[in-house]
C-alpha cells in the first residue's frame, strides 16, 4: 500500500459530497433498520437507484453504511417489540425483549451498538489485511479456478442454513437461467427474448433487485395479519453506562463473535443472519452462565451483535476480490460494481488501488460514526417506532416506481418489478428462498463464461475442470460441501434406522 | 396460499422442458463442441432433475394436505384486497403514467393506497400531493429523470 494511493483514497472519501453521501444514507440505514418490516437487504435495493446517479466510490459507501446502520439499528425494535428489525437481529430479539422487560433496555440497546461497530471494525481489519494478498493469489487463477470459485460460492447460498436445500436449488437454478436471457453470452445469441426487445441486453438487475427484496417485502406487509406491537418501554437511560464493564468481562466473547462473523462472511452465500445464529449458539456453549441464556442475558448480544456486523465487512471480501458476493447485499453491491464499470475482481488492485482502499476507508468511517448516529437513534427510538407505516409503505412503493423507471426512463422498470416483486413473494410463502435466486442472477454470466472458456480450452474434456492445482483443492471443497447433506442424512439413516419423512 | 409441492413441481418440471425444447433449436458454432445452447440446457437439466424430486417431496406431503391452501391472509377480505389494489396500482402506473403524467399518477396511485390502509380520510390527498411532488422534485429536478407530464404539459415546470 503506497502512501500516495493512500493519499488519492483520503481524498476520494473526505470529499463533502462524498462524506454527505454518507452521512444521509447513516440515517436512512438507521431509519430503515428501525422500522420493523424493512431489512438491510430492502435498504440497499431502495437506494441502488439512487446510487445509479453517483460515481463509484460514493455510491459504494452508500450502500456500505446504510447496511452497517441497517444491521445494528434492527436490534432497537427486538429490544423494544420484540420484532427484529431485520433478520439478522433476531437471533437474540428474545434476549434483548427479557432485558428491556427488567428494565435494562438501554445496556441491551448499548451492547447491540458499542459492540455492532467494534465487530464492524474487527471485519474492516481482517478484510484491509486480507484481500489485497488473496488478490495476488487470484491473480494467477484462470477459467477453471474461477469456475469452481463461482459453483463453491452457490453451494454455499444453497446448502448452508436453508431450511430445505432442493428449493434453494430451484430458486438458484431460475436466478441462473435469468442471467441467460438476451444477448450478453459467449457466443454471442439472442436467448429467451420471447421476441422483446427490452429483454435483447438482458434483464436489469437493478429493477429486478428493487422487486424482489422491495415490493415482495411490502406485499409481505400489506398481508401481514399479526396485530400491531406495543412497545415495552418509554424510557431508555443511557446505553453507554457500563459498556466498559462489559467489555472487560466479556473480551473472549467480542472476540470470537467478530472472528466468527468475519468468517461466515468471507464463505458467499451465508450473511449477517446466519452469522448471529450461529455466534448466538456458540456463544451460549462456550459460556459459563449457559442456564441464564434466554432469561435476559447480555452475553449473547455482546457476541452476535458484534458476528452480524464483523460479517458485512467480511463479505466483501470475496466480492471485491474475486467479484463473488458473500450474501445478497453485497450480490446488488456487485451489481453496482458493474454497472460503474468498476469489475470486481483482482484487477482491480492493480487499475483502480485507490478505489478499493477508498472502500476500506468508508468501512471504517462507517463503524465509527455508527456510535453517535446509533446513540441519537436510540434516544428518537420509541419516536421513530410510532411512524405510521401505512403512511410510509406506499411512499416506498412510489420510491419503488420511480427509481425503477429511471434506470432507463421507462415503465418497462416497473413492469420488472412487478413481476419481481409478485413472483419473490409467492416464492417465500412456500419456502422457496429469494437470496439464492439473485446470487444466480449476479453470478451466472460469470459462471457461463468460464464454464464455456474452460470448455474451449480442454477441447470438451471435463477432467481438465480437475487437474490444476488450485482448481482440484476448489473442486474437492465445492464437491465436500455438495456432498456434506447427503452425507449426514445417510449417517442419521444407518444410526437411527430408516426415518420416517427424510428431510431433503 | 399454500401451493403443494407437487403442482409447483409439475410447473417447474414444465419450464425446464420447455427450455430443452427451445435450446435445442439454437445453432451449433462450427469448430466447436460447445454452443449457446450448452449452459442453459445443462441448468434446465438440473431444473427438471429438481422438479421431480420436488414432486415426489410433494405426493408425500400430499396425505396429510390439500393441494392448494388457501388460508392466512386470503381468507381476510381485507388483507386480499390489498393485495390485490397494490398489484393492480402498479398496473395502473404501468398503463397510464405517460397519459396522465406522473403528478396525476403518482398522486392517485397514493391516495388510492392511503384510503386502502386506512389513513385519515381528511389527510389522504394532501399527503398523497405532497408526496408526489417531493419525489418528482427530487428525482426530476435533482436527478434529471425525465419524468412524464402527460395531462400537465402544457403548464410543466
């Protein structure tokens, strides 16, 4: 990292458009991650057509700190209804509900924000150290690599943490399919257009983004039945008193959340949900109150609330260097990359160092303007909890709209997000995961190409997919995670005897 | 509405041969063993492999459900009408935004969304105007999308 690149990067982010940018979408992030309803992956699909608008670097760090506030902001209505206010705060919405109820909704609240920003940096750090040295590595990949890259990485949205793996399958089967219509392929002919031509360059992703994580989430809530929460407390005290305690007591438990986050970050296809799952779990494991765990105990906040935000930043890790997103948001953040002609991948480093290091940057800026804008978050909490979202969901619709059609000034945007936004919602309502379906969509032009060159390459030979070096040790773990189900299912079978409804 | 796996088996099942079918046509690139039809026809492939596996999860499932569901929210005549004015405004927006321009679109797509969710009466169409028009200040005038006027042209701004 040479001084003047790091020079040029200082510039890029402390620009007062730049830092502006920020600074607005730190308050839509919080905003969005508040209100029930609304996830961090809905915040970023909201304000991609926005950045549509932008150079590269600032409509990156749009999207890196509405997500970051997003992510943490979702544990202010866990703590204060009991409904997390995005997925990936509801391994310990129960948690943070039993502390507000004894009264200690603002250490919750506090561990949830202190700990979000220290986990957030803790990625920041491993992903600055990290990816300029894979960089070199993927360097010397070539289309075999980069293939079995491309399959670990779908492997992984569809068989880490899905309930049932066949219809993640089907759903990144479709996303796959989906990146096959229009012209955009190897050899160059027009597929799937069913004679439109809007569909000759493809499907856009943006609209389609803003359909299947906007207008699905809102049709959610316009047939959402549950009745109206009540919020448990008026009064928040403040959340920053005894944080110095808990970090002194619980510094093994900050530590292995954050590496544990970062890491199931770095594996594409598992995100921030499935980090504070598992952190959760382990946290309660390792502990040595377990009994307390679900009474009200700050422990597992501490450790998953630091997991679910280490593991934004170590998701871009494998975005930024190999252009494989590591979860959904990073999949439209890809998306982005592409449409600013700023390819993701190793190139990168070498053309545009400045631009990665100016990322690297608002990572951290991020994490740390996270602890002020929170802290005013909290204390606005059971304000902004009381927006009335009948008013707010058909504004976010017409949002919906406008930024579809202006993509490229057409209604043919909102056509796709109709489309999108019915099909992802019928989708969920019978267990077919979304998050696969849009890394198939992001992934499968890449996939196609190398699958073609390599096949080129080999004369039609599929071996070759196995002979190089670093392409076997990637088939071997693609083909282990692939096999792994199947591997425990015939384990409980032969340990247990036959089992009544084998799970798929 | 709960679809049993079979029936959405059998329309997946129905996709992917029908992706087969459409690739099959696509022309072969002289000198080469692998044309445009290679890749997709290999997803279609695992799709159909998929469908049926789902369909055979589905007749399982099939003894102790019926095929379709039809429970939650479209039993309750409000939450289904929702639904379906929410669908149906996007179509409305779809069909007649450069007609009627943006300003009278967005307007009574809001207000019609207001009155569904149960807004104050008084407050629907006040907020409905305003809305739309900070939206098509922002993005007409801030972002310079050129937003249709459609009846408004003559006095546009």
């Amino acid at each position: 990292m040479t001084t003047a690149v790091l020079l040029q990067a200082f510039w890029l982010v402390f620009d007062p458009y730049v830092l502006l940018v920020i600074l607005c979408s730190a308050l839509f992030g919080l905003f969005v991650g508040a209100i029930p309803g609304l996830s961090a992956t809905m915040a970023t699909a909201l304000l991609v057509p926005i950045t549509f608008f932008m150079p590269p670097v600032p409509a990156i760090a749009a999207i890196v700190t509405a997500t970051a506030m997003a992510i943490f902001s979702g544990d202010i209505p866990g703590a204060l209804l009991r409904i997390p206010g995005t997925p990936a705060s509801a391994a310990y919405t129960d948690e943070a509900y039993q502390m507000t109820l004894k009264g200690q909704a603002e250490i919750a609240l506090g561990a949830g924000l202190l700990f979000s920003a220290i986990g957030g940096l803790f990625g920041t750090i491993v992903m600055v150290l990290f990816s300029p040295a894979l960089a070199e590595i993927a360097l010397k990949f070539s289309s075999f690599e980069y293939f079995w890259l491309v399959v670990l990485g779908l492997a992984g949205a569809v068989f880490i943490g899905n309930t049932s793996v066949l219809k993640a399958c089907i759903s990144l089967l479709l996303g796959l399919l989906i990146a096959c219509i229009g012209l955009e392929n190897p050899a160059g002919h027009l597929r799937f257009t069913f004679g439109m031509k809007e569909l000759m360059s493809g499907v856009e992703l943006i609209p389609m983004m803003v359909g299947m994580f906007a207008v699905s989430e809102l049709l959610r809530y316009i047939t959402n039945m549950d009745p109206p929460p009540m919020i448990a407390t008026e009064k928040i005290g403040n959340i920053f008193a005894g944080m110095w305690g808990l970090l002194k007591k619980y510094p093994w438990a900050l530590l292995r959340g954050s590496a544990l986050g970062t890491i199931i970050g770095i594996q594409p296809g598992s995100g921030a949900d499935m980090a504070s799952w598992l952190s959760y779990a382990m946290s309660k494991k390792f502990s040595k109150e377990p009994e307390k765990f679900g009474t009200g105990h700050v422990e597992g906040i501490v450790e998953s609330g630091a997991a679910n935000n280490s593991s934004l930043a170590g998701a871009w890790i494998p975005a930024i260097v190999f252009g494989i997103p590591g979860d959904s948001i990073t999949a439209i953040a890809i998306g982005v990359l592409y449409l600013k002609n700023m390819n993701p991948g190793p190139m990168i480093f070498i053309n545009n160092p400045e631009n990665i290091y100016a990322i690297f940057l608002v990572f951290i800026l991020a994490n740390i303007i996270m602890v002020p804008l929170g802290w005013l978050t909290v204390k606005l909490a059971t304000k902004i909890l009381r927006v009335k979202r009948n008013i707010l969901m058909p504004i976010i619709l017409m949002f919906c709209i406008v930024g579809s059609f202006s993509i490229n000034n057409s209604v043919w945007g909102v056509t796709l997000i109709l489309f999108f936004g019915v099909v992802s919602f019928i989708f969920e309502e019978n267990g077919f995961p979304v998050a696969p379906a849009i890394l198939g969509v992001v992934l499968g032009t890449m996939m196609e190409e190398n699958f073609v060159t390599s096949m080129i390459k080999s004369d039609g030979d599929p071996l070759v997919f196995f002979t190089r070096p670093i392409a076997m040790w990637l088939a071997i773990s693609t083909i282990v995670i692939l096999l792994w189900p199947v591997g425990t299912w015939a384990y409980d079978r032969i340990k247990n005897g036959p089992a009544p409804e084998p799970s798929q | 509405m709960k679809i049993n796996d079979t029936l959405s088996g059998l329309a997946l099942l129905a996709l992917s041969l029908l992706i087969l079918y459409t690739v099959s046509s696509y022309p072969v690139i002289p000198g080469q063993n692998i044309g445009p039809g290679a890749f997709p026809g290999l997803l279609a492939g695992l799709l159909a492999l998929c469908s049926v596996l789902l369909i055979r999860k589905g007749l399982k499932a099939k003894k102790h459900e019926d095929w379709v569901v039809i429970g939650g929210w479209v039993k309750s005549w409000f939450h289904l009408r929702n639904f379906l004015i929410t669908v149906g405004c996007l179509f409305f927006y779809i069909y007649l935004s450069d007609y009627l321009g943006f300003i009278i679109c967005g307007t009574i797509l809001l207000a019609v969304m207001f009155a569904a969710l149960e807004v104050r009466a008084k407050a629907i169409l006040p907020i409905a105007l305003i809305v739309t028009l900070v939206i098509h200040f922002i993005f007409y005038k801030g972002l310079r999308v050129p937003l249709p006027w459609g009846l408004l042209m003559p006095i546009q701004w």
